[in-house]
C-alpha cells in the first residue's frame, strides 16, 4: 500500500492522553480501522526509560498484528528495538538528514506549523508532513497558532507528492474539510482517545 494511503486514519497517543488502558484503546482503535499509529509517550508523568519500552512493544506488537503502521514519536532510541516504521519529529527535535543517515529505510514524518518551517529542512529527506494545528487544540500545550484549512491546499500546491496529515483539533465532525483541503489522512489524538465508544468514534472520522 502508498504510504499515502497508509496515514488516512492515523492515532497518536501515549499514556497522558488515555484515561484507561492504552493497549484497550489500541485495540479498539484497530477494529475501527485506524490505518497507522504514533507511539508519543511525552509529557511530565509519561513513562520513560524501561516502562516506556515495555509499552512500546505491547503497542507494536498489536499494530504488526493488524497490519497498522508503526511509527514512534521523536525518540531515535527506539526505533531499532520497537523494529518501528518510522519515527516522527517536531522543528526542534533530531534534523532530519541526520535521521535518515541513521535510517536509510524508515519512515520520516515531520510536524510544521507555518511556511517557514517549510524551508528549514531537507524535504527530500521527509516522507510525509504533519502539518497543523489545523484547529484549536488542547492536547498540545505548546502548540503554535492555528493554520486552518486552506493552508494545506497550499502546501500540497507546492509539494504535491509529498504524503501528508492534517493535525489538531480534528474531529468527526470537521474531518472531512482536512480531507477535502488535499491531506492524505487525519491525525488524531482526543478525538480517538477520549471517546466514550473508541470504535465508533474512528469508524466515524
Ligand atoms: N501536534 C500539533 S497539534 C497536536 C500535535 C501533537 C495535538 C493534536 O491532538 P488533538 O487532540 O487531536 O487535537
Ligand atoms: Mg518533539
């Protein structure tokens, strides 16, 4: 399958953002028909060092079950051990040339927020954007002014062969205009995690 394809429904998530069990939401998550998924464990009370690992090969044991992409959020240090798709890093995270130098064969995703973020690095190197927050979100506390919709028309008008995923503060509800707007595929982090039926909510989006 493109890779293109392989980001339609896309799941972020680590467990900051899961009431329950991650591995419960996961699973659901797949019989939903999530496409790919971003293991993002970040935040003060994330886990680290072993239990991050330890949750890490829960996670990705059940994506290469289910044929979900695996993809782990700005750690390069787990990359080989998780045997990750790929790894996805924001604007002040690991460059990427030095990433692909370090994997030649995995999947690089990078986060822009703006057209200059555009321009810093090596896109040949990138093989797919995350370009947003395309909504207001509330699950990124950092997170830069919001894009809106029209901005990722004019990123595929200059790079239209660049995979890419809208993200933040999609919804069921406002899903279809990212879509609508070029992207590949949505990215998502609550309304997939917070859901009260996990399932539903994905098949949904
Ligand atoms: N990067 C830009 S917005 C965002 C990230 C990781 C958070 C998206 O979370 P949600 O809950 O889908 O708005
Ligand atoms: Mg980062």
């Amino acid at each position: 399958m493109e890779l293109s394809q392989q980001l339609r429904k896309y799941l972020i998530m680590g467990t900051e953002n899961c009431s329950r069990n991650a591995v419960d939401i996961l699973r659901e998550a797949i019989k939903g028909g999530i496409t790919a998924f971003q293991y993002r464990e970040k935040g003060d009370d994330s886990l680290r060092g072993y239990e991050k690992l330890e949750l890490g090969m829960k996670l990705r044991k059940i994506c290469s079950n289910n044929n979900v992409l695996f993809i782990v959020n700005d750690d390069p240090d787990l990359v080989a051990p998780l045997k990750a798709d790929g790894i996805h890093v924001g604007q002040s995270d690991r460059k990427v040339d030095l990433l692909r130098a370090e994997f030649p064969d995995k999947i690089i995703g990078l986060s822009v927020s703006d057209d200059e973020e555009l321009t810093k690095q090596s896109l040949e190197e990138v093989d797919y954007l995350g370009a947003g927050p395309i909504f207001p979100t509330v699950t990124k506390r950092d997170a830069n002014p919001v894009t809106g919709t029209k901005w990722i028309r004019s990123i595929k008008e200059s790079y239209p062969d660049l995979p890419l995923v809208g993200i933040g503060g999609i919804t069921e509800e406002n899903a279809h205009q990212v879509i609508e707007a070029g992207a590949d595929g949505v990215a998502v982090v609550s309304a997939v995690t917070q859901a009260a039926n996990v399932e539903k909510a994905v098949r949904n989006l």
